[in-house]
C-alpha cells in the first residue's frame, strides 16, 4: 500500500470509528436503565477482552519495563481514569458541560506532543480549527440554552479525563513504536484498564444479576458496546495512530458530537434544530482547517549570491574551437 493510500485509509478508518463511538451514547442511554456506569464499563471491556483474545490468542512479549509501563499507562489512562473520571463527572455537572470540556482533549494532546513525541509539528491552522470546532460543540450541546451553570468539582473531573485520553494517545503513539501486533497491544490495555479498576468496583455499587445479562435489549447493547465500541474501535484507533500520527487522529473527536446529533434525530426521532445544524457545520469546517498542512517554505536565492549565467552556444563554440588549436 502507497503512503497516500495509507493516508487515506487512514482517514477513512478514523471517521468510521467516530461514527461508531458517536452512536455510543444511545446503547449507553438504554443500558443505565439496568446497570450503574461501573458495572457497564466492566462488561463492555471484559466483552472486549474475550472478544480480542478469541481473535488473536497470543500474548505480547515486551522485552524490557519500559515497553510493559508503556501498556499500564495506557490501560490506566485510556480506560480506567478516562471512563471513571468522564461517568464521575456527569454526576456533579451538566451533560452539556462535560461534552464541551471533554472535547479539549485534541488541544490538551497537542500542548503535550512538544513534550513527549517528536516529529510532530504543531501548526497555527490546528489552534484556528479547534476554536472554531470548540464553537460548534457548545452550540451543539446547549442546543441554544446557553445557561452558564459553573459546577466545578464536576467540570474539574472532565477536563481531567480529557488530560487522561491525550495521555492515552501519546502512550499509544509509543507503543505503536514497538512494531507489536495491534490486536494484542489492545487486548493487553484492556486487562490494565480492568485490573486498575477492580479495586474500586466494591466500593461504587458493582451488583451484576446474571437474569439482567440475557434480556434481548440488553444482551443486544451490550455486544454493540464491547464488540463494536469497545473491541473493534480501540483496534481501529489504535491503528490509525500510527498512521496519521497524533495530532491529526485526535482531532477527529470533534466530529462526536455530530455524529450524536444525526443518530439522534434517525434512530431516537429527535427534532433537528437550526442551532445543532449551524454547530455541526462549524465543528466540521473546525475539523477541516485543523487537518491543513502548512505549504512548505521554498527557500529564495540570497540576494547577495550571484548566480552563474549559462553560456550561449556560439561561445561555447568558440571555446571548443581555441581548445583544437591550442591542442
């Protein structure tokens, strides 16, 4: 495959795995009927786990610590904080403000690629892209409500779980380093992200009856969750990581709430409004001017540099014919 074949199926897989976690929010509505946020985070990723290793049933083998911390802090960030901080969060604030803040995570992501990555560059059209894209968000979350309602224990603990899920990424970015089979690296995640939850699960109310596993609505929402949200999307991710870097993955993020908004109104019957039409148009045109590369800088001739002009065929005649004499 071309690079820019590459690129482009890289794209594409990254959009794709947008619209699947964008539709999350309806099977995840559906299913905290039955179940708390920590004992549905325990089943999707648990599906996810079993899903993975019935794919590919071998382990990784790292070869130092380091790599093996590389896969704690990315189970520890990209799954344990992220959910736990993002479903805590929505406990003590609006679901609007925790979508907006939640969403700086493209931004937080890029203040921290000078720190810890190399090779990528940080261009002024991504900070544009993200005002603009962050614009589109708020008008898509308060729908025209715009109540300023500060809540911030709970607004503290999104912008925590942003800060997680750019941390994930960066982690990601280095584990894909590692050359390791994609499948596995995930899967190896997912037990981190399990493992550092368990301790907690005791103490926040985890009481699963297995007659609420086998009713067909939730049996259904939860396959979507841990086979598609879960399992195939952090693979797809995770993939698309070492494809298109970073910075340009992240930004992706910004077309969830779009994605929310168009399976609202077909699957839920939800009324379209002109305010979520104009935030999905600014988030998308966001996404557009934040995935722009710079053109590169063609370097001009100093004006002190004189450059040699090329000799006219008589002359070049002529030398040639004093060269036959003087020969």
């Amino acid at each position: 495959m071309t690079n820019n074949r590459r690129q482009a199926a890289g794209h594409l897989t990254a959009l794709f795995t947008i619209i699947l976690w964008g539709t999350t929010f309806i099977s995840t509505k559906v299913l905290l009927k039955t179940f708390s946020p920590q004992e549905l985070f325990f089943l999707r990723f648990a599906l996810g786990y079993v899903a993975l290793f019935a794919i590919h049933p071998h382990f990784v083998k790292t070869k130092r610590l380091k790599d093996e911390l590389l896969f704690m802090g990315a189970g520890l960030s990209g799954v344990t904080l992220y959910f736990l901080l993002e479903n805590i969060a929505l406990e003590f604030s609006t679901a609007s403000n925790v979508g907006v803040l939640v969403a700086v995570s493209p931004l937080l992501t890029a203040l921290l690629i000078p720190v810890f990555l190399k090779g990528e560059r940080l261009h002024l059209r991504f900070f544009v892209g993200f005002v603009i894209a962050i614009a589109g968000i708020v008008l898509v979350s308060f729908n025209g409500q715009f109540v300023l309602k500060l809540n911030p224990l709970g607004d503290l603990l999104a912008v925590l779980a942003a800060l997680a899920w750019a941390f994930y990424s960066i982690l990601m970015r280095k584990i894909s380093d590692l050359a390791l089979n994609n499948i596995a690296c995930t899967r190896r995640i997912f037990f981190y992200g399990i493992l550092f939850m368990l301790p907690v699960l005791p103490f926040m109310g985890f009481d699963i009856q297995p007659q609420q596993l086998i009713v067909p609505e939730n049996l259904f929402n939860l396959l979507y969750l841990g086979l598609g949200a879960s399992a195939l999307c952090f693979v797809t991710w995770n993939w698309v990581l070492s494809v298109l870097g970073t910075l340009t993955t992240n930004v992706y993020i910004y077309v969830v709430p779009v994605v929310a908004v168009i399976s609202s109104v077909i699957i839920l019957h939800e009324q379209l409004t002109a305010v979520s039409v104009v935030g999905s148009l600014l988030i998308l045109a966001g996404l557009v001017i934040s995935q722009l590369k710079p053109r590169p800088v063609q370097e001009e001739p100093s004006p002190n540099v004189v450059l040699a002009e090329e000799p006219e065929p008589a002359e070049i005649a002529a030398a040639e014919k004093a060269d036959r004499m003087v020969h």
